[in-house]
C-alpha cells in the first residue's frame, strides 16, 4: 500500500515517522482523525512487523487534541519514545561536521525555565559546540527570573551558556543574541550554524543532523515547517528571486516563505548578517505587534536579503512532540493583538498586522 504524508509539517506526524522507518521512504502515512488510527490498527499486516516504540505513539497520539500534538501522557514517557527514533548522520554530514561549529539555542518564560530541561534531553548535544539559553533580564520587560532555576538550567550540562541581554525582543531572542555569541566565539563565520528550539517541543532525534545538513549543501536557512506567506492572510511579502527548488510544501525539499519555529530552524550564521540583526532588534524594539510574531518577523528581514528559506520534509524531521504545558494560558500564540491570554490562535492576526507596518522599505511605520 502506499500513503502520502501532508507536506504541511507539524501535524500528526508521529505514526507516520514509525511507519517510514519500518517500511519504505515511498510508504507514508498521513493521520487526521482518531478514526484513521483505529483503522491504522486493523490494518494488521502492515502493523504487526513494527517495533514496540509504535504502540506508546499510537497511545500517545490518540490522546492528542487534533491537529496538534498535544499530549496527556507523561512528558517522560514522550522523551523516551523521541529517543527510539533513528537519527542517523546523512551520507558526507559527519566529515563536513568536523569543519563546523554547531550552536544550539532556545529562550523561554520565568514560568516555563524550569521544564525546558525536557527539551534539552531530546536533543543531541553531541554535535553541539555550546547550547545557548538566551534570556533577558526582565521577561516581557517586567517579569525577573529565579536565579534558582537559572542554576538548575546551568548545571544541565558543561555546554550550557546562559546568555543575557538588558531588553526583551521576544521570541526571536531565541536566534539573535546566539547569533551574536556565535559571532565572538573564535573561527570562521562561515563555519558556523546556530540551530533555535521552542521552550514546549520534544524533537525526534534525527532532525537537527538533517536541518544541519540541508544548511550546508544549499547553504540556506533550513527548518522543519513553513508556509505561503499568503497562508496567514498577509498581502505584503518581499518578493523573491525565481528559484529551482518546488514551492512550499510541494517536495520533499522546497522553498517557503515563512519558517516556523517551532519544528526548529537552522541559520548559517553568515547569513543572519549584521544589519539583518540591527534590523530585526529595531523593529522588535519599536513594534510590539511585530515583536511578538517572530517566524514573521525573521523570514521577512531574510526575505529583503534574499536569503533562501528551506523546508525539509523526510522522516527524520517527522515525530515532534509538543509537551502539554506549550498549551497553556501563557502560550504565545494565545496571547492577542493586546496582549491578554484567549483561548484562540492569534499567529494569523499578528502577522497580517506586523506586514501592514512595516512600510516597502521594511522600516515600522509606527511605535
């Protein structure tokens, strides 16, 4: 039999990293309703030939709250069945590694500080060179951190950074202090890649070595979901040089124009130049709309430098898990245009209203 899985990264993918494993890269299955699990599992033939990692995913995701991968079982018990998956190095990935230094970084709330440790053991620390925990002195400019917790993050692991700034740019303090600290970190600036993660995700084992890998054999800026900016409803978009590669979404390697976060990021670090981070700091800075719409705000910085932006869509980016509490009140994108927690997805409204100040030239019209 031969499935297709949604080109639409981050949507119930975790039977289908399984499934891929077991049988062909051709044979893919895309799962949308609890319905299609329970017929996943009469499907006996194709089922009884898979290891027991299947059956805490097929538990795991029929508890989730479609189309998200939310789940109720234990985060412990998610970590373990990410660890299962494969994550093989791609043919020449492990000699051209030797030639990099490779930066993680991730940045998180006062409240979320001390469960990011959850992420930091899905991840594989052993191609990293330093893992950068970016936080600012005051989250949201208002709210301190637990020196505690900070200690606690910092004892994770020798490669740890906890890396401060005075101001709060948002989400994107995930990428643009670590590209920084890349910057001052001796070597090559070609030669480096800083890989950014959420504060809610657990990571299937194989994906930094492929967002790595795609980085630098189309030396582009590489994630594992992205979109049409015509997807949000946004009107506005820098416009981009032809490319060879298939549109977003449309292969199992194409070209988007916005990348999520959320499913991780690779940005060479070359290619988040200077005035590309002055650029993203002084909007964050004077818009708060913007600030707060991150993937937005970033991919369209990128875009006036015609940087590519890549989506790589295999079974090695598939699986992630994003743990329970990134669905609480304090999750981002609950948070609306006036900055109170709903119980909606505000992502769409907050980049319609970030492309409408941000004039041709790319400088915000408004404070």
């Amino acid at each position: 039999m031969n499935f297709s899985l949604p080109q639409n990264t981050g949507k119930n993918t975790l039977v289908a990293a399984t499934l891929q494993f077991q049988h062909s890269q051709e044979s893919q299955v895309s799962l949308d309703s609890k319905a299609e699990i329970k017929w996943i599992i009469k499907m006996r033939k194709n089922i009884l030939s898979l290891r027991i990692p299947l059956v805490g995913m097929l538990l795991i995701q029929a508890c989730n709250d479609f189309p998200s991968h939310r789940s109720d079982f234990p985060i412990e018990q998610q970590i373990q069945i990410l660890k299962k998956l494969p994550k093989e190095a791609p043919d020449g990935i492990a000699e051209k590694l030797q030639e990099y230094d490779i930066f993680y970084s991730l940045t998180t709330s006062p409240k979320r500080l001390s469960k990011i440790h959850y992420v930091l053991e899905t991840l594989d620390f052993s191609i990293a060179k330093k893992v950068f925990i970016v936080l600012p002195k005051k989250y949201r400019n208002k709210d301190p951190y637990s020196v505690i917790d900070i200690e606690k993050i910092r004892n994770f692991s020798d490669k740890i950074e906890i890396v401060t700034r005075d101001f709060d740019y948002g989400p994107a303090m995930k990428l643009i202090p670590a590209v920084e600290e890349a910057r001052k970190d001796p070597g090559d600036d070609s030669k480096k890649i800083v890989l950014t993660f959420d504060d809610d995700t657990g990571y299937p084992a194989g994906l930094p070595m492929q967002l790595i890998k795609h980085s630098i054999e189309h030396h582009a800026v590489v994630g594992g979901s992205g979109n049409e900016f015509q997807d949000f409803g946004v009107e506005i978009f820098p416009l981009q040089k032809e490319s060879q590669l298939p549109r977003c979404g449309k292969a199992p390697l194409s070209e988007c124009d916005i990348l999520a976060g959320f499913h991780g990021v690779a940005y060479p670090v070359e290619l988040v130049s200077i005035p590309a981070v002055q650029r993203i700091k002084n909007i964050a800075y004077n818009n708060k709309i913007c600030r707060l719409g991150d993937d937005f705000l970033i991919s369209y910085v990128l875009a006036e430098l015609s940087v590519k932006r890549l989506l790589v869509n295999n079974r090695y980016t598939q699986g992630l898990l994003q743990f329970k509490y990134g669905f609480e009140e304090d999750a981002l994108h609950r948070t609306n245009l006036t900055d109170e927690a709903k119980t909606g997805h505000y992502h769409q409204e907050r980049y319609m209203q970030c492309s409408r100040e941000l004039a041709p030239s790319g400088a915000p019209k408004t404070k």
